[in-house]
C-alpha cells in the first residue's frame, strides 16, 4: 500500500526519523524542542542502548491504549523479552496529552514507536528528530492506513470548528475500526519479527489467531447492524466514531467532529438534534465515555420524548495499562460497543 502523505508526516511507516513541522498547537511543540534540549544533555549521542544488539529486553513504546493492547496480544508468551510502554495512561485523551521529558527519552531510545501520526501528536515528530536510537522502527497509524485514511466531515446540524485551514483534518480515531485493526495489527507483527527475527513464527501464529478474533467480531457487528430497525446514531458529543460507522453504513448526527475543539453546543445544534431524535424515531442520545451528559441531556429536554436514555460508547481515550492489568482489552470494548450499538439502534 503506497504510504499516505500529509501535513503532519512525510516519512513511511517503519522510517527511523522524522522531520520537524508546525501541526497540533504551538505550545506542544515549544515544549516538545525543549525536552530535547534537555534530551541532548542528558543522554549523550552514541549511548543510546539499544537492546537489538545488546541482547537486552526489546523496548516499545505505544501512544494509546489499542497499540499498547495489540503488541500485547501479537506478542503473547514473549512478553519477558520486552519493555511495553504506554504513554497516554492518565486517562487524557489524545487531543490534551503532553509529553514528559520521560516520555521523550522513552521513545528517543526505544526499538519500536508506534503512533496515530495526526495533529494531535504532531509533537512525536519532533521526539523523533532527535532520537538517539536511529534504527528504531516507526509505525505511523495513518500512513499506515494510506489512502483509507478518512478526513473529518462536517455532518448537517454539526458545529462548524476552524481548524488551521493548512489542509485537510483527518480523523485521528482510526483504531475504532474493527477492519483498520486488522491493518495494524499485521504491521505490527512485521516489525516484532524484524526485531525479532528468532521468534518471528511465534508472531505470524499470534496475529492469525488475533486477525480471527477481529474477524468474527466484525461479523457480528454486521449482524447486528441488518438486523436492527434503526440505521442512525446521534451524538450528543464529539464523533470519534466515523470508522466504524462506514464500516456499517451507518448515518450519523452530531454536535461536534471527533477532533473538535469545542465544548459548547449553540442553541440551533441543540434543536436540530432535537429534532433529528424525534422524526427519526431515535431512543436514545449517544454520548463518549469522557462526556458530562449536559448537551445529551439538554438535547432530550428539548425534544418530545424525555424519556430518551443517555447511552455511552467507549472511545478508548482513557483506557490504562493499569485497566489491561485489570483484564480490559481492545476486543472487550469493542464488545461493549457492540452491546450499546445494538441497543441505540432499536
């Protein structure tokens, strides 16, 4: 698959640096340079360890939590001969994250860094510009999906958000598609059995049975969808969700695009969605699992049936390793999903 090119990256998915550029927020990025200030100081050019060749423990370093969750599973019995890492693990979501200066050196030494490659961790870029350890392996999620990379779309009733106007906003929410998973999770294993070549039957045989898993989930949500009487959702929220709805050939509304920076719906949005609820018949107002509930509640007083519930997808930006530990996992959400989908639908 010819690898996609935008505004936030211009390097292919396993390429081991990257070039500095203006996306996400100047703040970011500001800080961003001056970890690697720090980076240079405290960790020398040439003493980068890397465990490929010294024999040690393999180190990966993931952004959210599904990569975090898929190297585990493609990894399976040979977790011991790695260091996983998972930076966004204090529940801020994507869009608010902000490395630390031990973030920087995780990924400035690690042996795999796996991202979204979006706006909202354009400040990877720059950690990658300056890492020590120049023979890491990269994976770009979005460059990764290529030309199936989806813009963000302004939907009718939906809250305009400004955005930068430096070319086209592409939806960040890629693992929220059971199909993109697939995708990445065989790119993943390639890059554990480059790593780790030894062992490299061992991941062919974990991604198969994984590929399987989200295979049949898939199925079932197809079944789901032909068999329920509703075909729309309505958000609302922010919509991460616009993978997995196209996957259906699901309609959707909402307040806001998934990526939007806006927190307050006006007045026309809350009585369009009103609207929408009732001439489609819709049971319930959907909502993220990070969300307050005000507009979801708001838009149900101001329709005709108050007795609409509030039902709640999960988006998987506030998921822990420490949640993985506890047995949460990338297919079990996605099976939660599944359970809420089939009930907003009927």
């Amino acid at each position: 698959m010819t690898a996609r090119r935008n505004r936030y990256t211009d390097h292919p998915p396993f390429c081991g640096e990257a070039v500095i550029h203006i996306c996400g927020g100047y703040m970011k990025r500001f800080i961003t340079i001056a970890f690697l200030f720090l980076l240079f100081i405290i960790t020398p050019a040439g003493c980068a360890r890397n465990a490929a060749e010294t024999g040690g423990a393999l180190s990966v370093v993931c952004t959210t939590f599904p990569q975090y969750d898929w190297a585990r599973e493609l990894i399976g019995e040979n977790i011991g001969g790695f260091t996983l890492t998972l930076l966004q693990n204090n529940r801020i979501d994507l869009h608010n994250y902000q490395p630390t200066i031990d973030d920087i050196v995780k990924i400035s030494t690690c042996d795999l860094f796996i991202y979204v490659g979006g706006e909202s961790d354009g400040w990877a870029d720059d950690a990658l510009k300056g890492a020590t350890n120049k023979k890491m392996i990269v994976i770009n999620l979005l460059d990764a999906l290529g030309d199936a990379a989806k813009t963000e779309e302004l939907v009718e009733g939906m809250e305009a958000d400004g955005g930068d106007g430096d070319g086209p906003d592409y939806d960040e929410h890629v693992w929220l598609s059971l199909r993109n998973a697939k995708i990445f999770c065989s790119v993943i294993a390639g890059a554990l059995a480059s790593l780790d070549e030894n062992n490299g039957d061992v991941y062919a045989a974990n991604l198969a049975a994984y590929l399987e898993k989200l295979s049949a989930l898939d199925a079932e949500y197809m079944k789901a969808v032909a068999a329920a009487p509703l075909g729309t959702l309505l958000f609302g929220d922010r919509f991460p969700f616009r993978y997995l709805t196209d996957d259906y050939g699901l309609d959707y509304y909402a307040a806001f695009a998934g990526c939007s920076a806006e927190t307050e719906a006006g007045f026309d949005t809350i009585i369009f969605l009103a609207n929408i609820a009732d001439e489609l018949g819709l049971n319930s107002v959907v909502v993220t699992e990070s969300s307050d509930k005000k507009i979801a509640e708001t838009i149900i007083r101001e329709s005709g049936d108050t007795s609409r519930r509030i039902l709640a997808f999960d988006s998987m930006q506030s998921a822990t390793a420490g949640d993985a530990q506890g047995g949460t996992t990338y297919l079990s959400i996605m099976e939660n999903n599944l359970a809420v989908l089939e009930e907003a639908l009927r």
